[in-house]
C-alpha cells in the first residue's frame, strides 16, 4: 500500500512539483513541504520491507533526495558547500527517522551493499523495467528491473528523461549480453580455436554494432523524440547533486557491464584500476566483486595470444608479409581483431553522444560568454570526466593489443568477419533485438 501510494506520489506529484518550483511557478520549499504534509509521516520503518521492496521504495527515496537537494542547492547562496542542510527537519514515520538516516537503512536493507544515496543502479537499472536482448530467436540476456508498471520515473515528467533512462538501460542490457558471452572464456584451459569460443567473439561483435547503432540511432533523432541538450545540461543533470561532499553522483560511467567489458578487453590507460575503484561507493556489492576478481586477472586477448602461442609484444613490429602469415596461421586472430574494433568503434560513437548532448552545447556557452550552471558543471560528467579524457579513454580503446593487425586485416574482411559470423541456432542470420518486457 505504501509503495503503490509512493509510486502514485512520485510518478505525478514530484514531477509536478519540480517543474512548478524550476519554473518559479511555486516557492522553492513547496516541495519539502508537501513530503512533510503527504509523504514522510506516513512511512514505515524500513525493516517492514522485504528487500525486493526496498529496492523499489529506495528509487522512489532516490529521486525525492536528488530533488530536495538539488532546489536547496540551487537557490541557497553556499548551499553546494552545505549539502547536508537541504535535508534537515525532513523526518520519515513516527520514529521520526531523519531523512538521510531513513534512506541509508532502506538502502542497507536491499541487501545489494547500495550507497547511502541515488545511484545509476536505483535511477536507471531498478528504475527501467526488465529489457531483454535477442538475437533472431535466441535470448542473450535479460536486465530485470525492479517495477513491472511499464512506467519509467523521471525528474520532471518528460519524455526525454524517459528516453535518456531507456537508452543506458538498453546499453547496459546490450553490454551485459556481450560480457556473458565472453567471460566463460576466462576459465582455464579455454581452447580459443574452438567453434564455440569463436562464435562467442563474433556474436559479442555484432551486438557491440548494435551498442554503436543504439548511440547513433539517439543521436540521429529530432530532440523531441531524444532529449533536447538543453533539457539535459539545465534541467536532468542539475538533479546530479551530491548529497554529502565527495560521494559519487549517477553516472553512465557507473554502467557496470561497460566496466566490466574494459577489465576483459584490456585498456591500457595508466591507473586504470584506481580510476574505476574511486566510483566502487557507486555500485553495488556484486558488482565491486565482480571488477575486482577481473582485474586481478590477465585480460582476454592475453589469455587467447598466449594460449595460441602469439606473440603480442613483437607485434608493434611486425610488417604487413608478417601479419598476412600470422593471420593465416592463427585466423580466429581476426575475429579477435573485428571484437577489439567493434568495442572501439561503440566507445567512439559513445564519445559522439556526449559531445553532442554536452561538450559543444556547453562550449557553444562558453564562446557565447553564456557561462556554466553553479550546481552541475556541464564542462565535465557528473563524477569528472572531461572531454579530454573520454577522448582518452576511446583513444586507449583503438589502439588495443591487436591494432597492429590493421596492416592485414581490411576494415571490409573485419565487417565480413561480424556480418557473416552469426547466425542463430536456427542458422538463419539474425537481427540484434533489445526490446522491453511487456
Ligand atoms: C545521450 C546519451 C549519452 C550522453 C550524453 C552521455 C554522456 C556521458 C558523459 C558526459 C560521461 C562522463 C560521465 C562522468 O563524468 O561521470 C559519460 C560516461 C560514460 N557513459 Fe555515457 N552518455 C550517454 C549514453 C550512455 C549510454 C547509453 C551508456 C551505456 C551503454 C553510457 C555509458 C557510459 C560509460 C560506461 C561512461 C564512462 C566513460 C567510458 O567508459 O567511456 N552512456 N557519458
């Protein structure tokens, strides 16, 4: 009953709420005062919940604390130095639980390890219902999602909010289909030869296109059907604030898989492993588990170079003669090429989205002398990526182990490698699906 009249309240209530104080329409404490008048007081303890529940009430908590942080943030002079204060008097139930203290037991009642504020897990994964990846009639993977309403909560109501949270969860439902098929080969003694690991390699290489696709896809779409840039710089972002100074606010940079998919294709940015453990109070307990255990081991390309007898340090040197035998001796070499090219090319088509969503906007401002929002800078992603260093990032992707191959192997027998590869178990060749459960 709770849940269905938080739903209720967070689904029309908030998002009216947030629009008319954004829009100057109501007074920036109209919101505290109606979770005061409405919500709060009527709020079980959260050992009352099972944690499938709280799962569910912590996306609700979730978007009611980035709201009332973010309206006291904005319209309080020093108010970005004084997180802590937005919060203050908001008390849950007849315990009266302050507010931060009533989302940290919910959180810790998941059962999940969550943070102590939103996440990209609660937003986005918990958030979006359960998306299913299919390849013709085969199903790769399913991304369950915590509510199975067909509803997608969102900030302000908006379409864009809605289509901006479907897109990270349909890449992440894409990205988690890759690294299934690809982190069985970890085991020991895996024979990188065989018919089975070579068609896990092209089936992840198609679906990496179809991430590529998906960025490029939104990215082609008139802004009402996307998300204008300017609704997400001004509006969505501005919710990204931090709840206490230092924590780790919702990012796509939070998308596990993708993480993930680094640590098994290799990455080589210096520091990598502590770039990816500062996020670790963003994720989840399994998820911190999961990178761990990957990067404490050697990345896939090693593991198939050295099970294959392949020499990945000579190969820098190697002439075009030398390559051409090479992959005439070991020709899943070129399967493995089309994959580390195929994660390249969707890490570039990533790179796109953002510059087109926030990079040029902002610099457009900034040449404009238009200048940057106090709450969320939009020079940089909401944990600190900038530009330069996503471009980093795409860069270290491109130049992967295998690039040297690029002497011999064409970018046309690298499609034909992918295109031709997969087929279903029908053996039909078959089209990538990310669909959401109905
Ligand atoms: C319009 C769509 C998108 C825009 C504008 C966008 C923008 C950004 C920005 C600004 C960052 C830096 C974040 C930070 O500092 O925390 C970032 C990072 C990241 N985003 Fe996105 N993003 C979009 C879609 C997606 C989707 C669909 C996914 C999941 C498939 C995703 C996954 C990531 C990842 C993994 C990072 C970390 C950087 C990297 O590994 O290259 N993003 N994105």
């Amino acid at each position: 009953m709770v849940l269905q009249q938080m739903g209720a309240w967070v689904g029309e209530e908030l998002p009216r709420l947030n629009t008319a104080i954004l829009r100057d329409e109501l007074p920036v404490d109209a919101l505290r005062e109606a979770l005061r008048d409405e919500v709060m007081p009527g709020l079980p303890a959260p050992d009352r919940f099972t944690p499938a529940e709280a799962r569910r009430m912590l996306v609700h908590l979730g978007f009611i604390g980035a709201s009332v942080g973010r309206h006291y943030q904005e319209r309080t002079p020093g108010g970005k130095q004084t997180p802590g204060v937005a919060f203050e008097g908001l008390v849950a139930g007849g315990d009266e639980i302050p507010f931060r203290a009533y989302f940290a037991a919910m959180a810790d009642r998941t059962g999940t390890g969550h943070d102590h504020r939103d996440s990209y897990a609660s937003l986005v994964r918990w958030n979006v219902g359960t998306i299913e990846v299919r390849l013709g009639e085969d199903l790769l993977a399913v991304l369950p999602g915590e509510f199975n309403d067909g509803r997608i909560r969102t900030y302000t109501g908006t379409g864009g909010e809605e289509r901006f949270f479907a897109l990270v969860k349909k890449g992440e439902a894409i990205e988690l289909a890759v690294n299934d098929l690809l982190e069985p080969l970890t085991a020991p003694g895996t024979r990188f030869d065989s018919e089975d690991a070579v068609s896990r390699v092209r089936t992840a290489a198609v679906l990496l296109q179809a991430l590529r696709q998906l960025f490029l896809d939104f990215a082609a779409l008139p802004p009402e059907q996307s998300m204008p840039a300017e609704h997400f710089m001004d509006v969505f972002r501005q919710f990204a604030v931090h709840w206490t100074p230092g924590d780790i606010p919702p990012s796509g940079a939070l998308d596990p898989e993708a993480l993930k998919r680094d640590f098994l294709l290799g990455v080589a940015i210096d520091d990598y492993d502590r770039h990816v453990r500062r996020l670790f109070p963003g994720l989840l307990s399994d998820e911190r588990a999961a990178l761990e255990a990957l990067m404490a081991r050697p990345t896939l390309p090693q593991q198939m170079a050295a099970s294959l007898g392949v020499d990945l340090a000579a190969l820098p040197d190697a002439g075009p003669a030398e390559v051409r035998r090479l992959l005439s001796r070991q020709p899943v070499l070129a399967d493995w090429y089309a994959l580390l090219a195929a994660h390249a090319r969707a890490a570039g088509a990533h790179l796109m989205v953002s510059k087109k969503f926030l990079f040029k906007p902002q610099q457009r401002r900034d040449a404009e002398g238009v200048g940057d929002r106090l709450l969320v800078s939009n020079r940089s992603g909401t944990t600190g990526m900038t530009e330069t260093f996503l471009e980093r990032l795409t860069r270290a992707r491109r130049e992967h182990v295998l690039a040297p191959l690029r002497r011999g192997v064409s970018a046309e027998t690298a499609n034909t490698t992918i295109a031709g590869g997969v087929r279903s178990r029908t053996g039909r060749a078959a089209p990538v699906e990310v669909l959401p459960v109905s």
